[in-house]
C-alpha cells in the first residue's frame, strides 16, 4: 500500500497554442495539505481542471490511489474520491441543506419505482448531520433553504459534502475568496478540522497568511510550469512571492520558464 | 468529537430567517378575496344583501351556499388538473404554452375512438371513422390520448432539452401546431355522442374527485420522489444540478411529457363531461393553468413553489371568477381585473423574494 494519494507526471495542457500546462509532476501524500499559488493565468485552474476532469488533458498521466485514471467528466472524478469546492458555488439555492449536500446521489427507497422512488430524507438528514459534526460545521437548521444562509454557511455547506462522502481527496480552488473575514475562519477552521483527520487537501489560494496557516507544503506555478515546491518550515512570504513573480525559480526545475 | 472552537462561530440560528411557508399567506388571501366579495355583496345596492358563499335563508339546513360553492370547485377542477403540470414545468425553470391548444387536440383524438354507434336508436351523426371505431372499451381512447400527450410533451422536452431553445418558443410553436391538429382532424367539425363508459369519466362532480386525486399524488411526487427533487434543483440551479450529476436533459423530457399527459387527461375530462368535442375547446387554458400556479407561489423564475401552493392559487382563481359573476361585473371587465390580479400576484411574490433576500 502505497502513502501517495495522487501523483502527475508530465501533466500537460494545450489550448489551442497555449501551453496553459507544461509537464507537471506533483505528488500527495496521504493526509498532507498542499496549497497551489501563483499568479492568474499561471495554470493553478487548469492543473486542477485536469485532474478532476473538467477537461481532458493533452498528455500525461495521472494516479490517483494507486491507479492510473482518466476521468470523463467531474462526476466520475467524484465517484472515484475526489471531491471539488468550486469556486462558485455549485449549490441550489431553494433546498435545503441535506438536499444540496445529496444533490445527484440521494438516499432512496422503494427502488423499482425508477425515477420516482421516494427519498429517505430520515436517513440523509443523519448522515448530514454526522458529516457537519465530522467537520465542526455548525448550521443551526439544516432544514432552512440555502438562500437564507450567509456566504460562510454557503461554503461551509459545500466543504461538508467531503466529510459526508468520506472522499479520499478534496480539492478547493479559493474557497474564501468571496468571504468575510469571520467567515474565512470559519472556513479555515474546517479546513484545520480536515487535517486533523488526516484528510488530504489540494488548496488553490491567493492568501499568503492563510496558506502559511493551513498547509504542509506549498507549490508555485509560473506561466503553466511548477516552479517551486516548498515546504513550510523552510520558507517565507517573500521568498514564495520572489518564485510567483519569477524573481526566483526551483533548484530541481531550472529551465522551467 | 467537534471541537467547539471550530464551526460557523458564534452564529445564532434566528428564527425570523425562517421561511414562512407561502401556501399560508395564500390561504389567507384567499379568505380576504371571500371577505371582500361577502362585504361587496353587502354593500353594492343592487345585491340586495345577499350573500356570496353563505345561505341564511331558513329553509336549507346549510350555512354555506353550496350550489356556488360545487360550480366553483367544479369550474377549476379541469383546469386545475393542467396546473398540476404547469406547476411542474415552472419549477424546473421552464413554461408550457401549449397545454390548452393540447386539450382541444386531445379531445378532438379521443373522442373519435370513443363515439357510441346508436344515438336515440339512429346512427351517430357525427362518425368520424367507421364501425369498428364505435363503442370501443373506455380505457382505449383514455390510452390513445395520453400517449398522444405523452408524445407532443416528448416533442416539446426534446426541442427544449436537445436543441435549448427557450421553452416559450417551443411550446409557442406547440401551441398553434396543436390547434391546427385539433382543426385539421375533422376539418373543424365537432366530435360528439361518446359511450355511456366513457361519459362517466367526467360525470357530475368527478372532475373534482380527478384533480384532487391527482393533487394528492402529485403532491407526494414532487415533495418525497427522486423525481420531484430533481425537479427543484433544476429549476433552482441548473448548473449545479449538472455538475452533481444529475441528467438535466432527460429529466427535462419526462417533466414536459408528465405535464402534456395531464393536460391530455383533463381532455378526457373535459370532452366526457361536455360529451363533446370541439377544435376550439381549451382556449386560454394554458394562460389560465400559468395564472393558478403563479397565483398559487409558484416562482416564474423557477426553483420554487409547490402543488398545494397551486391548488391553492386554483381556488383562488375559482372565487375571484365566481365572484366577479355574483356581483354582476360584466365579462369584459372580468377579464380585465382577472389580468390585474394576475400581474399583483407576481409583483407581490416578487417584493416578498427581494425582502427574504436584503434580510441575509
């Protein structure tokens, strides 16, 4: 049994004759939080957009758990275990919050009804309700709509579908980029919550605080290529800066742009 | 386990943020509508003081009018029982323009297979086919026009769900394709005389027993199916409903198909109860189902709204109709305040969204 839960090697991205992508090779332990940073347009969105299969890559080669995979779409990347918080919020604002957390794999009974087998709300409220403990999400009423929620509880809602789901990966791509700063720690908080259970964690960010907060090990990308990766203990904000600007690049990647 | 410095931090649940189900504040309009008819009724000179929905003269035993009470529920029941799927269709975002042209061509359909060959001992006048057409078992032409709904509301998912065009322009072109179905299958003229079987569908008060029936049904299909969640977020949020995998474009076929069946059905209703049928039967339904719906809560923008809300909105519809008759308002003007009321609904619904949302 192997301790890395995904690994790229040479992942590579071409839109038309943009290199959006150039040889990515990056590797995730189990349990570990990495953080991707970089300026915009430096192919932070489009690694992640490989790797869940929003889009197909032009080469390269992705293990996720052991296995090599090329998923068709983000639903199939999901049903393997990995679980994405969009950058908008990918949830219906009428339902409410068991709804939004089972939307497209709800609990049924009475199955042969086909399309019209009931739903077991009794069991999805449970499950909602251990996956918000699970992540220390506090919602005072899982049965409001979504719409009468804050932005916080929003994202919170949305970051609990990988507790609920018990995912092997949870990718989020700026999770507080449109948050308050009483709910970006709320959103920290669950994300600390995560690594104490030893979930692994891809964190895309511009927040240089809240990445030196969060996370074990942080990857730079530059004009489609990692530049840098480093961990924690052995940098600073101006150094991670100097590699983001291109003041700077990576021993182990010289040439790289 | 959870810690308690993790979580929404010091977020209090406030009970005002609670969202006060709509149908209430239906309910009570619909109470205030009777008020006003009641106090009308009172106050206007030429109505002699009486009463709207309540009889006070001694010799019935009932306090409420129920010969009134009865043509209303039966006046809504048809078009009620088209609602139902309107209601459908607008949750998930869309509309349906051709439910009432659908009903005049449903009707036109099934009542050819459904003629009697013996009128009063002579030959039925008004044969569209030959004797082997006539007195067919009734649950063959109750067939014969639901898949025929089945299959203009494939049609009208299809276009909508495959080729995306919006739903108003499909159902628009539906609409005058329908009435030239339901003028073109006699060349305009009626269809009449049906089996004593096929007459009972829609006999005395049964429209009323269908839509309630159907009501109930389609209340728990929406509110506790995979089905009717389905529905909801679509209509909620469809890019999410996508990207969680649900199959948008064929659950938009099956949402377009459930309403055109139960339009197809209140044709059946309808051409049993009027034991005719006619190419101009159903005009303005649709408008009228999308007013009961809308009247009902259920939001345009879709997402929103439910089946009780809508049979609510029909009851609604049926009172202000059925009042407007009682204090005598010409039909004109009835039209008029009906098309008001209907644009106060939305604007009201509209102001009651915008407050729900400056409150979070």
């Amino acid at each position: 049994m192997t301790d890395t839960i995904l690994e790229t090697k040479d992942l590579t991205k071409y839109y038309g004759g943009v290199h959006a992508l150039e040889g990515a090779n990056f590797t995730l332990k189990k349990g570990e939080h990495v953080a991707i940073m970089g300026d915009n347009g430096a192919g932070k969105s489009t690694f992640v957009r490989q790797i869940t299969g929003v889009e197909q890559r032009t080469r390269g080669e992705i293990i996720f758990d052991g296995q090599p995979v090329s998923f068709a779409g983000p639903i199939d990347a999901r049903k393997a275990g990995i679980e994405t918080v969009f950058q908008t919020l990918a949830l219906a604002d009428a339902l409410d919050v068991p709804d939004n957390l089972f939307l497209g794999r709800e609990m049924t009974k009475l199955n042969w009804l086909g399309p019209f087998r009931f739903l077991d709300y009794k069991a999805m409220r449970q499950a909602t309700m251990d996956g918000l403990e699970k992540t220390g999400v506090k919602i005072p009423n899982i049965r409001n709509s979504i719409q009468n929620m804050s932005g916080g509880q929003r994202q919170c809602v949305a970051i609990a579908r990988t507790a609920t789901f018990a995912s092997k990966l949870t990718i989020m791509d700026e999770p507080t980029a449109a948050l308050g700063v009483q709910e970006t720690a709320q959103v920290e908080n669950i994300i600390r919550t995560l690594k104490e259970q030893g979930e692994p964690l891809i964190l895309v960010s511009h927040n240089m605080r809240q990445v030196f907060d969060l996370v074990d090990r942080i990857i730079v990308f530059r004009r489609g290529r990692i530049v840098a990766n480093l961990n924690k203990e052995d940098t600073d904000g101006q150094d991670v800066v100097a590699y983001i600007t291109g003041a700077k690049t990576g021993a182990e990647f010289e040439g790289a742009a | 386990m959870s810690d308690t410095s993790h979580g929404t931090g010091g977020l209090k649940f406030d009970a005002k943020k609670r969202t006060w189900p709509n149908e209430i504040n239906i309910f009570f309009a619909l109470i205030i509508i009777i008020l006003i008819f009641e106090a009308l009724g009172q106050a206007l000179p030429y109505m002699n003081g009486q009463s709207f929905l309540f009889d006070t003269r001694d010799r019935f035993d009932s306090i409420f009018n129920e010969a009134r009470l009865r043509i209303i529920i039966l006046q809504v029941s048809i078009i009620g029982i088209i609602a139902l799927g309107v209601t459908q269709v607008i949750i998930s975002g869309g509309i349906d323009l051709s439910s009432g042209p659908l009903v005049g061509a449903t009707a036109m359909i099934v009542m050819s297979f459904a003629q009697t060959e013996l009128v009063n001992g002579n030959p039925n006048p008004k044969a569209v086919f030959g004797d082997w057409a006539f007195d067919l078992p009734v649950i063959l032409p109750v067939i014969v026009g639901l898949c025929f709904g089945a299959f203009i509301g494939a049609i009208n998912g299809s276009l909508i769900a495959y080729t995306r065009i919006p739903p108003f322009i499909a159902t628009l072109g539906m609409f005058l394709i329908c009435r030239g179905i339901a003028q073109a299958w006699t060349r305009g003229k009626p269809v009449s005389f049906p089996t004593e079987g096929y007459a009972a569908l829609g006999k005395g008060m049964a429209p009323v027993f269908w839509f309630l029936a159907l009501a109930v049904l389609f209340h728990i299909v929406l509110k506790y199916t995979l089905y009717g969640k389905h529905t909801y977020a679509i209509g909620s949020n469809e890019d999410a409903a996508r990207m969680s995998g649900i199959n948008v474009k064929r659950h938009k076929v099956r949402v377009y198909m459930i309403a055109s069946m139960l339009a197809a059905f209140a044709a059946i209703i309808l051409s049993s109860k009027n034991l005719t049928a006619q190419s101009g039967m159903g005009i303005f339904y649709e408008l009228y189902a999308i007013a009961m719906a809308v009247i009902g809560g259920v939001s345009l923008t879709g997402g929103r709204g439910s089946i009780v809300g809508t049979v609510l909105g029909a009851m609604v519809f049926g009172v202000i109709q059925s009042g407007f008759t009682y204090i005598k308002l010409d039909a004109f003007y009835q039209l008029m305040a009906m098309g008001a009321i209907i644009i106060s609904a939305v604007v009201l619904d509209k102001m009651r969204q915008e407050r729900a949302a400056s409150r979070t």
